[in-house]
C-alpha cells in the first residue's frame, strides 16, 4: 500500500492551518530589494503552520504568536512564571472560582484602535467554538459552561463563564478552584486576537496585511522557507522594554545548515536541541555557547488501545519494560537527557511524580505469555509510526530502530517501522491509523495537569483510545483542590494508572532545555523549566541598547 493510501482527509482545523501558511508568505508591501540585517536573528526549526493563537500548536508557532499576540497575563522572562499583560492587576474570590481582570490604560493594536475587554471576551470565545477547531479549545473548559459550548451542548456563547463588566473589566467564573489559571491566561492560545479584524475578513485575515496585533511586535514579512520578519510595535503597552527593534525567525531545519549559519555570523541563536549536529554534540557541549538546563518536556509512545493485542494492559506492560532506555539516551540522544519511567518532568511545581515500570526484560516476556504470546508467538505484526520532523539528524528513525531491534531481542515480536511526513504522521495519529506512535509533549505551564490532563477520556490530545473511569475521577477530584498536598497526592494516584497499571502510554525520556548562543554577545535568555524566552526581552549587545 502506497503512503499516500494510509494518509487520510485532514479535519477541517488541519486543512485551515495548512491554508494559513500561504497568506501570510506574502510580503508587506514595499519589503522589496535589499534588506538591511535584523538586530537580533533566530533559527526558529520548521516553518509556522500558523500564527493564528487559536491554531497555533507547535513551538515554532507558539514562539512567534507569542511575539504578536498577548493575553491578560504573559510570562517572565526570567522565571516563566505569569505576570500581568494586557491586564495590569486581579482578584481572586476568597473560593477561588471568580477572578476579576483589570485591563490597562490606554491599550492599542498595532494600527490604532483601542482594545477592549470585549476583544478578551470573542477570543476566548472563538477558541471554545466547535468551528474554529482550536485543538487546545480545552484550556477553557475550566470556565464554566466552556466545555458545554465547544461540545453543542449550549448554543448561547452569553452563558460562558467569561464576561466584559465594562471596556476594561472581565470577570471570568471557574467550574472550580483552578492552581494554574493564571498560567493558562499568559499561554499563547488565550492570546486577544483584534475582533474587528477578523470580522472583516472572515478567515482571510492573517492573510491581510498590515495584521492588527496586541502584543510587542509588527509581522513584516513571512516567506516561506526564508523568513519571518518581525518589527516593533510601538503602539505595544510596554513598548519602551522592547529590547530588539527587528527580529528575524529563520525556518531551518537541517543542524548542518543551522550551525553552519551560526559559526559564520548569519544567525545569533539557535533554538531546540533537534538543531544542532547530533555528532558534534560532545565537542559542541564543551564550548560556553551550549546551555542546557531542566525543561519540561517528555518523549514518550503512545499505544492504540482501540484493537487487540494493544487493547490488553499486559501486552503495552511488556512492550513498556523491554525498552533499555539508557542505551536510547546514551547511544543516540547524547546530551544528558534522563531516562523517564513516568510522564511528568522531574522538577514540576508541587508534585512527586509517580514510580513506573522501570526496564526487566524477564517480566515483560512473563507478561507477554500471560497475555497469550508466550515468546512473541501469535503476536501479530504492528507497525511503529513516527515522523520525520528531525531534520539531517533523524534522531525519530534512530530511536524506531533501536526500539524494532529490543522488542524482537526480548520479546520475540515483529514491528514494522512506518515513518511519515510530520503532517501526514499528526493526521495518522489522531485519526488512529497506527499502533504505537512516537510522541512528545512540552509543558503548556508549570504544573503536573498539563501533562495528566491530556489522557483523560474527554481530551482531544489523548489520542490512544485509552478511557479509564478511575483515571478520570482522580483528575477531577485533584483539579477541585485547594489544598495542594491533597492535590498532589491524587495527581499520582492517576499517574500511577497511566505509566504503571495501565500503560496505555511508556515514557522513553525527559528533554532537557537547549540554547546555543554566544552569552558575551546575547542577553536575555535566562533558563527556566518552560524553556520559554520572550523575544521582546532578548537582545544583542554593541546596538546601542545596552
């Protein structure tokens, strides 16, 4: 069967961020001959599927959207944690469900026209309606009534739990006490995006130009395969702390070619570890421009519990726990990053991740028997979906290898590799044409539900089939508490179901925050766990802003 036979119709959210690269390839007019150099040049990884903050998913969206576009809060650059943004101040009611924005003084977008409460109210709106597609639609379910809008379970968007007191005041109600509200409000999807834009233009309006934007910076020009320019907005808030007036993202995606542009002054900060040559990394490790520190984010497989065998929890148990993951990180990665037996990052705030299952061969083929596979007899053969998102590096392919390699060595079993272009891979994998799939998630915020949250049974992230009527009860329960002990101590409880009882995910290893940049010439960037730098905070010196 051919790829393009496997590849099935993209969802109509899918088709709408792929229509949405083209547009904005257009340049503003008057960006023509020759252009003087930015002050500060980025290699950003692949091009943007969108910059839309509703669509917007992959960290190459996510960085430049949150250069466009603000929220209520933003993070610190230093500690990432949220702080104010387009509102200046909050309460919070003594039960924790009722928080009371107050926007700031004289806002703008980018062209003039105020912004106003009412721009919070349709954007927060925009994401939870079922058309838009917005995949990460459920940081909003935890208002009240926002989970019953995107389902078509309410028809009245009035009576979602988020309304416009006057032009300067939102008053949002919780389901219940939320810890990591306030993080959700800083993170790019809950962005304010210029309601009277998009209004005009239906979904033609990040293909218009000049793009109305609320947060520090001006969309120039994005051309694909080339660049995203971005300029200062100077009608921004805090305009004045823009540190770097032009700031260019370039899409490349080959390490060679990135590292290439750096040692020869083209560029000035590479991001993400899949960047650089994965074979130069113990020589490039030892020069002061490598930083690395602890990061969230997680790199793990999913199994597709909707057919046999990877319906039954001793079968994924033994494909769990005949994976020698330090030969993984130690053969392939090569960059300290540390093995992971369950899904939340080491470090996360309030929390003690759970124990899972750990590597003993002599178990997973017990298992495996006791499944009715007794030295992989039986077991039909599978296949193994990963993607080549990994530029020259192939890091994905290497790791589908050695994986093939330890579950036929231990267990007896055949996997076929089944690799796809990114897009075609995410299209496959939500649409459950696989059997076990790499994956990856990268903390939303710092807290332990950004990463549990994504398997309950209701959450469109899930993407395993996987339902667990005790999983999901746990989870409730936790995200009603305000005692964060309490919190803690069920957050495990469900974390232990999902790595160790059930298994319908196996964690493979823990990323580790990466930058490459000269620190005598780049200031700025400063290491926190979300790994997360705002552009208008970074700049280079010997540009007169010092």
């Amino acid at each position: 069967m051919s790829l393009a036979s496997r590849i099935r119709e993209p969802s109509p959210g899918a088709w709408r961020r792929l229509w949405s690269l083209w547009p904005g390839l257009l340049l503003l007019a008057g960006c023509t001959g020759s252009e003087p150099r930015a002050d500060l040049v980025i290699i950003n990884g692949p091009d943007p599927e969108t910059l839309d903050p509703a669509l917007g998913t992959g960290l190459e969206d996510l960085r430049v959207i949150g250069a466009l576009f603000e929220g209520l809060a933003r993070n610190d650059p230093v500690t990432a944690l949220p702080i104010p943004g387009l509102a200046e101040s909050w309460e919070v009611s003594p039960d924790g469900r009722v928080y009371t924005f107050h926007l700031r003084d004289h806002l703008w977008w980018s062209p003039g026209q105020p912004i106003t409460a009412n721009d919070v109210i349709y954007s927060w709106r925009r994401v939870l309606d079922p058309r838009t597609a917005s995949e990460y639609a459920g940081q909003l379910f935890y208002i009240k009534n926002g989970e019953a809008y995107n389902s078509g379970k309410i028809q009245d968007p009035s009576l979602i739990g988020a309304q416009a007191l006057d032009a300067r005041t939102v008053r949002v109600e919780l389901n219940h006490p939320t810890a990591f509200f306030l993080d959700l409000c800083a993170f790019q999807t809950l962005a304010v995006v210029p309601r009277h834009f998009i209004e005009k233009y239906g979904e033609d309006w990040m293909r218009t130009r000049p793009l109305p934007t609320s947060g520090p910076y001006l969309l120039q020009q994005w051309r694909l395969n080339d660049k995203i320019r971005l300029v200062k907005n100077p009608f921004y808030w805090d305009a004045a702390h823009t540190r770097s007036a032009v700031v260019d993202c370039l899409p490349i995606s080959a390490p060679n070619t990135a590292l290439n542009l750096y040692q020869t002054g083209g560029a000035d900060i590479i991001w993400d570890r899949d960047n650089i040559p994965n074979e130069l990394m113990d020589v490039l490790s030892r020069r002061p421009d490598y930083h690395t520190f602890p990061y969230q984010g997680t790199y793990f497989l999913r199994c597709n519990t909707t057919h046999p065998p990877f319906n039954d929890s001793r079968v994924r148990q033994a494909l769990a726990l005949a994976i020698d993951k330090h030969r993984l990180v130690e053969k392939i990665l090569r960059g300290g990053e540390p093995v992971a037996d369950h899904l939340v990052p080491d470090g996360t705030a309030h929390y003690l991740p759970a124990t899972g299952l750990g590597y003993d061969p002599p178990r997973a083929r017990r298992l495996l028997a006791q499944a009715g596979y007794p030295g992989g007899k039986g077991f039909p053969h599978c296949n193994y979906l990963f993607d080549s998102a990994s530029g020259g590096e192939k890091i994905h392919e290497k790791v589908a290898v050695e994986l093939k390699q330890m579950w036929r060595d231990q267990l007896g079993i055949q996997v076929d590799l089944k690799q796809m272009e990114k897009q075609a891979y995410q299209v496959a994998q939500n649409h459950f044409d696989y059997d076990i799939s790499r994956s990856t998630w990268i903390g939303d915020y710092n807290d332990p539900n950004t990463f549990l949250d994504l398997f309950r049974s209701d959450n469109g992230n899930n993407r395993t089939g996987w339902k667990n009527a005790a999983y999901d009860a746990y989870m409730e329960d936790a995200n009603r508490q305000v005692d964060l002990t309490r919190r803690a101590a069920l957050l495990r409880e469900a974390e232990t179901i999902l790595v160790s009882e059930e298994a319908p995910i196996i964690p493979i290893y823990f990323y580790v925050g990466f930058t490459y940049y000269n620190p005598a010439r780049i200031k700025g960037i400063y290491p926190n766990l979300l790994d997360d730098h705002p552009l208008n905070a970074v700049w280079k010196t010997g540009l007169g802003k010092d």
